[in-house]
C-alpha cells in the first residue's frame, strides 16, 4: 500500500504545518502558503510540503508560484503518489493524462473511511441506479462472468452478486481491495491496472461496469478498446460518467478528476464498435457540498 504521509519528519517543521494548515483552513491560505515557503527553506526535499505550498498557492490565486511549486514536487516524488503532473495540468501547465500511482495512493489513504464518506455524507448510490439500468436492459437470465472495473470497496459488487455467475474485482488500491475481501461478495479480487489488466486475460464476459472509475483514467477510446476486446457477442459495458458541457469532449478538473462531454462519449463508444443501449442523467454524489453532474451509459458489443 502507498501512504500519503505529510510529516517531514521534524516536530518543529510539523508544528509549523499544522499552524499552516488551520490558516488554510481558515480561509487565509496566501499567509498559509507563505509559512510554508518558510518552513521548506529548512526542509527542501520535503514533498508533501511543496505539494501543499502549491495548493495553497493555487488557492490564494497565484497560479505561477502554485505551479513553481508543483514543479518542484514533480521532481522529488518519482512515484507521482502527490499527482504533481494533474495538478499542473489542472491550471493548464502540463498535457493532462492518467496517474495510477496518484490514484492508488488516494484510495489507500481514503480506504479505511470510503464507505461511510461516499454513502453516508455524499450520498452516493450510482452502483443502485447503475444497476438498475443494466437491468432495464437485460432482464434476463444472470450473466456467467461478470468485471467489475475499479472495483474499490465491493459497493458495485454488492449490486451486481444476485446477477452474476462468476463475479471478479480489479482494483489498483491493495487498501479497498482488503475491505472487500471482508464482504465476500466477489469470487475473485485481483490488483492490477485496469488496461493491462484487461490486456492479459483470456476469457471473454457478459458484463463489464465501471461506476465512478472512468473519471480517474482519462480519454474514453482505450477503455473502450479494452472492455470490448473482453465482452462476449451481445455482451455489456456498463460505467457512470462524471459529465460537462463545455465543447470539448475531455477536462481535467481541480478535483483532480476527469469529465467527459456525454454526447461526445456516445460517439467515441460508436466509434469503438459498440451500440449505445441507455443513457441516463444522474447525479453521482456531492462534492464540496455541490452535485456531481453524470451520466450513466449501457453500452453493447453487437452481435
């Protein structure tokens, strides 16, 4: 597992961090990121640091020091757990692109707490609607295999058990994955990439979803090659869609997130040889206390 630890390692500099923070918190994050840039003249190497001094930076509106800052992080997180290249990319500094290792970090880290937050506090219940969709259009028999993609702490799954013969789990995060374990809903968990992951098997499945996981992995036509490349004839690819509408079929967000144009996705899903069976508009949960604005897509591999 990868743990975003923020400490430097120094009382005294993690003391200063937590004056910073409750600035920040406050709502003064140009004075929180100026005791930061203090504090990282005594801890140069410190990359939580320069990622938060270029969050607050950002904040504060001084997008060229935020991004002085996140390029300075780049170079001393190798491993992109901090999602320096998002970051820049979020304020147009860089061309944006997928980062799993920032990704699996994330969900390691919000893992002990995923349920209770998303369901709880941001009232997410895409795996229902999802569900409910995929049944709409095939109420039918249950389906013989079945992936669920990004498969996080089993909340799709839970969905999906009654309907499935053989249900498998891909996740990147070794965190999410043991909490699923516990529920004993899948019959088989892997840790992997979902593109490689895909790339490698051998079988073919009736089902394929993906709820609330296309919005961490970017541009739609290799996801689309992938799945279809595993669906059986007539077989489904079911996924949640964060959403905008602006004129560009991709954005990469300040959440760190991507956000597809939704008409643009039904044409990329045509263009990848699939039929497009349902849409439906949904909010996907809340954040910062706002909807969510989504869409959810059943796709078919024809015939």
């Amino acid at each position: 597992m990868r743990v975003l630890d923020l400490s430097s390692g120094d009382v005294v500099l993690d003391r200063r961090l937590g004056f910073a923070e409750a600035m920040a918190k406050a709502g003064d994050y140009a004075a929180a990121a100026e005791l930061m840039a203090e504090t990282l003249l005594e801890a140069p190497t410190w990359a939580a640091g320069w990622m938060l001094l270029g969050d607050w930076r950002c904040e504060a509106g001084d997008l060229d020091a935020a991004a002085e800052a996140w390029g300075r992080l780049a170079v001393l997180d190798a491993e992109g757990i901090f999602g320096a290249g998002l970051k820049l990319a979020s304020i147009g500094r860089a061309v944006p692109e997928p980062a799993p290792a920032y990704v699996e970090a994330l969900f390691d880290d919000y893992a002990p707490r995923f349920d209770a937050a998303l369901v709880q506090r941001l009232g997410y219940e895409t795996p229902q609607a999802l569900a409910a969709l995929i049944r709409v259009v095939r109420p039918g028999p249950r389906f013989a295999t079945v992936l669920d993609l990004g498969c996080g702490t089993g909340l799709m799954g839970a969905e999906l058990r009654a309907h499935a013969g053989l249900l498998v789990g891909v996740d990147l995060s070794e965190a999410m994955l043991a909490l699923a374990r516990k529920k004993q809903i899948y019959d088989r968990l892997v840790r992997g990439e979902l593109l490689d992951w895909l790339a490698g098997l051998d079988a073919l499945a009736g089902l394929v979803t993906a709820s609330d996981v296309l919005n961490y992995t970017g541009a739609l036509p290799p996801i689309l090659t992938a799945v279809k490349a595993r669906l059986s004839q007539s077989g489904l690819f079911a996924f949640s869609l964060e959403t905008h509408d602006g004129d560009d079929a991709l954005r990469l967000g300040p959440s760190l997130r991507f956000s597809h144009h939704p008409d643009m996705a039904a044409l990329a899903a045509e263009a990848a040889g699939f039929r497009v069976l349902a849409r439906r508009t949904h909010v996907l949960r809340k954040d910062r206390g706002e909807p969510v604005a989504g869409e959810l897509f059943v796709l078919e591999n024809p015939a």
